[in-house]
C-alpha cells in the first residue's frame, strides 16, 4: 500500500511539473495516472474524502484530455 500511495504521488507530482513546463497534453495523461492510484488508495482505506477529491481530479483532467482530442 504504502508504494502505491507513494508512486501515485510521484507520477501526480511529475504531472504537475508538466503543467509548470507547458508541456501539454502529456502533463494531463500523467496526472490523470496519479490521481487514479489515489483513488484507489481512497477505495482500499476506505477514505471517502480522498476518493472524492481525487474523483474530481478524473472528472477535469479527463475533460481536458477529450478536449485536446
């Protein structure tokens, strides 16, 4: 569990620095990886305000990623 968590929050993070480097719409891909290990962390705590909070993440990031198709 605790790579899980830990690998999620690297890939988000590398994500994020994506973002900073305009690197579009790799950057989106990658956090869209990120937020979903955490979501699953969320499921398996059972962790509701995770799993919302990181639900909302898919929902945006899965928005930007259909419009940059």
């Amino acid at each position: 569990m605790n790579i899980l968590k830990w690998t999620s929050s690297i890939i988000l993070s590398s994500g994020l620095c994506l973002t900073a480097l305009n690197i579009y719409p790799l950057n989106l891909y990658v956090q869209f990886v990120g937020v979903m290990g955490w979501v699953y962390v969320g499921v398996l705590w059972e962790d509701y305000s995770i799993i919302f909070i990181n639900v909302v993440g898919i929902i945006i990031l899965g928005s930007g990623i259909i419009y940059s198709w």
